[in-house]
C-alpha cells in the first residue's frame, strides 16, 4: 500500500493558505477554460466582447466551483469518505484543520455569491441564462449532497462535462450573442472532456480508498485497463472536435497542445497509482486551459 502523501500528524497552513487549500486551487481552472473559450467563440462570431457577462461568467463559473469543492471537502468527511489511506491532497474537514460546520458555511457563501452574480447575467442573458443558474447551483450542492450524491456515481463525469463544458461554454457564449449553437455545443464538449480526464485522474487515483468508502465511481466501474483507455479519449478527443473538418475557425491551433496530452497519457498508463497521480492531476487541468487559451487565439484571430 502506498504511504499517505499528508500524514495526520502534518502541520496545516494558516490563515487564508488553509481556505486555500480547501477550495483546491489545482482545478478551480475548469471553471475558467470554458468561460474562456466560450467567450472566443462569441468573439470569432461577432468581432466584439462585451467585457461585464464575460467577467461575470467568469466569476460565478469560480464561485460554484470553489462551493462544490467545500461542499465536498465537508460531507465526504462527515460520511466518511475521505479514509487516511487517500492518497490525494490533504481535505481540511477530514485532518481537522477546520470544522465541517464552517466548512458548510464557506460553501454556501460561495454559493450565495455565484448567486447574486447570477443575478447581473440574468439581466443580461434572460430566462435561459436563469435556468442554466439555477441548474448549475442546485448541481453544484448535489455533486456531494444528498442521499445518493453524484460524485459516489459513475456519472461524475457526465456532470462535469454537462456543467463545467457544454454548459459552460453555451451559456457564455449566449451571453454574448443571445443565441446558441452546434458548434458552441461541439467546443462545450470539447473543454468538458478535458474536465472529465481530471476528475479520471482523481478516481482512478483513490480507486481503493473509493472501494472502502462504498464510491462506486466511474473508475471503479470500468476497472484498471478500461480507465486508461478512457482517461486517454477523454485526452484526444477534443483534438478531433476542435481541429477536425466541423470544427470552429483556428481550431487547428490546439494541435500545438498534443504532444503534452500524449505525454499525459503516457504517465497515466505506466504510473503506479499513488502520490504521482497529484502531478498528473495539475497538468491535465493546466492541459485544459492551455488549450482553452490556444483555441483563443486561433479562433480570434481568424488563423
């Protein structure tokens, strides 16, 4: 069995480090790869941005996020999910660095706030951006909550493709232009499969601590060999979407970030699993915003 990689005995940061921490700044990127380049393709359409949705989206894409990490950091220490042989990052509720009724707290502020951002991009983008909100909160609370929570599902990463991608990328991309189409769907997708391949590396990290927590995640399902054969379509598979014939205008720049998606799926198979698998984890996040800037430049451009 692999050593614990943040033994209980670990000093734990102080002040705003530890909030830090618990939001799990490694990912809080899914949410801004969408926005990015949801943002790019309304650009690419329209030759403009109008900067305040933008920022707004931008904005409350992080504050749901980083609510769904605390949410999570808290009842997966009260249900006992998060087991001293996890190998991952160090959880604040679980080490007892922070109460799980603070932690609950923070995480509806967090919430709260997403809320009240929602309510300048209603004014902006109407019912359908109401509804996307409204989903996205009540998704975010259920990713952990709830008497059968998604993140003890294989359907993990379906949501995150759904909210972190398709949803993402569409509703900033209707911010802008008031209007939705295939190909925003198409880019959705494209980012959101990025933001599936890190959820991959979390579950199929903590494979036998998920099995001892009763998680019946997407990686335990599908087994050892299954899963890297997902995590490495979850990899390449944007490629084809964002350089392939129906792609957008520039797509073909994100090609530039393929070698480093091989290398990533080259760790990812002959890794064992373990602390290595935090390192894999931060570069297939980076992996996503590389590609979100990439598909910025090259679609905004024209090239």
């Amino acid at each position: 069995m692999q050593i614990d990689p943040n033994p209980i005995n670990a000093q734990p940061p102080t002040g705003w480090r530890l909030w830090w921490l618990a939001v799990r700044p490694r990912t809080l990127t899914i949410s801004v790869a969408p926005v990015i380049a949801g943002t790019a393709l309304a650009w690419s359409d329209l030759g403009r941005v109008d900067p305040g949705p933008a920022l707004g989206a931008l904005a409350g894409a992080i504050l749901i996020q980083a609510g769904a990490n605390l949410h999570n950091d808290a009842v997966d220490a009260l249900r006992g999910g998060d087991l001293p042989i996890r190998q991952g990052p160090a959880r604040v509720t679980a080490r007892g660095w922070i109460p799980a009724g603070r932690v609950i707290a923070a995480a509806k502020l967090c919430l709260g706030l997403a809320a009240l951002v929602g309510l300048y991009l209603i004014a902006c983008g109407g019912l359908p951006i109401l509804a996307l909100g409204v989903a996205s909160l009540i998704g975010g609370w259920c990713y952990s909550g709830g008497p059968r929570p998604i993140s003890y599902t294989p359907y993990g990463e379906l949501f995150v493709v759904a909210f972190f991608g398709i949803g993402a990328v569409g509703g900033s991309y209707f911010l802008q232009t008031g209007t939705a189409s295939l190909l925003s769907i198409e880019v959705g997708l494209a980012i959101g499969l990025f933001a599936a391949a890190v959820l991959m590396v979390n579950n199929y990290r903590d494979i036998e601590a998920d099995r001892l927590a009763w998680r019946n995640t997407l990686a335990i399902r599908a087994g050892t060999r299954a899963s890297q054969v997902l995590y490495g379509l979850f990899l390449l598979m944007p490629f084809v979407l964002l350089a392939g014939p129906t792609g957008p205008t520039g797509g073909w720049v994100t090609l530039a970030a393929l070698p480093l998606a091989i290398g990533l799926i080259s760790r990812f198979v002959s890794e064992p699993r373990g602390p290595a698998f935090n390192a894999i984890l931060g570069k297939t996040a980076k992996l996503q915003v590389i590609v979100a800037l990439l598909f910025a430049a090259g679609t905004g451009l024209g090239l």
